[in-house]
C-alpha cells in the first residue's frame, strides 16, 4: 500500500543557495543538501533513491540540531523527508510525512518568508498528497490556502506554480491545471539550480502531455 502518492511528493525544491543571515558554514551545507536532493530525485530511482534520501535526512536532521533557528535547514528538512517519504511509500511513509510537516511548520514560525515561501509549497502538496482521516493529516481545503499563499510569495516561481498546477489537476480542474503549469514552465531560470530546474521541466513537459490527452478525450 502506497500511503503517499510518490507522483506528487517530490517535494519543491524551490530558490537560490544562500540566504542573507546564514553563516557560511550553514549555506554550503544547504547548497549541498540542494545539490544532492536534485541528484537523488532525478537522478536515481527505486533502492537507490531511498537509499540517498535516508541519508540526506538525517544529515538535515544534524543541521537542525545545530542551528534550531535555521529556518532554510528546517524547510530543507521538510522538503528532504517529504521526497523520502515518496520513494520509501506504504506504511513508513506517513511518519516521514508527519515528521516532515513539523520541520516544515518549524521553518514557517521562525521566517514565514523564507526560501520564498517554500515552505508553503511544500505544506499544501504534502496535505494534498497524504490521506485524510483517520489514516493522515490530508486536507485539500487547507492544501488550496497554503498553495496559493506560495504563490502570493513566489507569483513566478517553477515550483509554487507547478505544485499549484498538480493540485488543480488533483482537482480535475484541468484548464486551470494547465495554465499553470505552462506558467511553470516559462517561469524564469535558477542559475545555481541547473539540475533541478531540469528535472522539473521533464516532470512539467510529462504532465502537461498526459493532461492534453485527457483533455482530448
């Protein structure tokens, strides 16, 4: 049983490196945990995948520990187990999602504007993605606030348009569907983000084709 939709939760990873505030020490290892998520979620699969994000996680887990009032580490702890939480799927995964949401909620306490409102991105697909009650925390009314919070924050951004792009689909609001995700697709490149950017383009070049097909039927 697939407790998370491993489809939806490879969870945003969504702005620039280094945040104004951050040691030095603080910004490589997310410029690294960026770097390496990227790897793992598109560029390896099955065992592999799950494997690498294990690791990352706990690495966030350091990071967090060390620096509790980090929100970048927070949100990229979140970000990290929510990806963890889809490669490793059924039961497991839903203690990830849920561990995951804290760190995500963490990161919103101490900056609500950080990572250009990731956190929400990554809050709204993780309560559209997991189950309701009584088996999860799903819920797609607060899914909807959240994702479009992100993307009062983040209007251009690839990943709060894509992410709002799978709920409307979610939805079967196919038309709104698409809209965003060809604004995804057009939003503006991260220079310090080629891999990721790459990987979502493929996962929006994917969507936006099963999308017309259904839409043609």
């Amino acid at each position: 049983m697939n407790i998370v939709r491993t489809g939806i939760i490879a969870i945003a990873a969504i702005v620039t490196t280094a945040t104004a505030g951050l040691s030095s020490a603080a910004a490589t290892t997310i410029h690294e945990l960026q770097t390496q998520w990227a790897i793992a979620n598109y560029e390896l699969s099955d065992d592999a995948k799950e494997d690498a994000l294990e690791k990352l996680a706990m690495r966030a887990d350091r990071l967090t520990t060390e620096q509790p009032k980090n929100a970048d580490g927070w949100i990229w702890s979140g970000i990290i187990k929510s990806s963890y939480a889809g490669a490793k799927g059924g039961l497991g995964a839903l203690s990830l999602a849920k561990a995951a949401r804290r760190d995500l909620e963490t990161g919103l306490q101490i900056d609500p504007q950080a990572l250009s409102g990731s956190a929400y991105t990554s809050l709204g697909t993780l309560y559209f993605s997991v189950p309701g009650w009584p088996i999860g925390f799903g819920n797609d009314k607060k899914a909807e606030e959240l994702l479009r919070t992100a993307l009062q924050i983040n209007p251009d951004g690839i990943d709060s348009n894509y992410f709002f792009a799978e709920f409307m689909r979610d939805q079967g609001e196919w038309a709104e569907a698409q809209r965003y995700y060809l604004k995804a697709r057009a939003a503006p490149p991260r220079p310090d983000r080629p891999l990721a950017d790459k990987g979502r383009h493929r996962e929006i070049d994917a969507a936006l084709e099963a999308l017309q097909s259904r839409m043609n039927i």
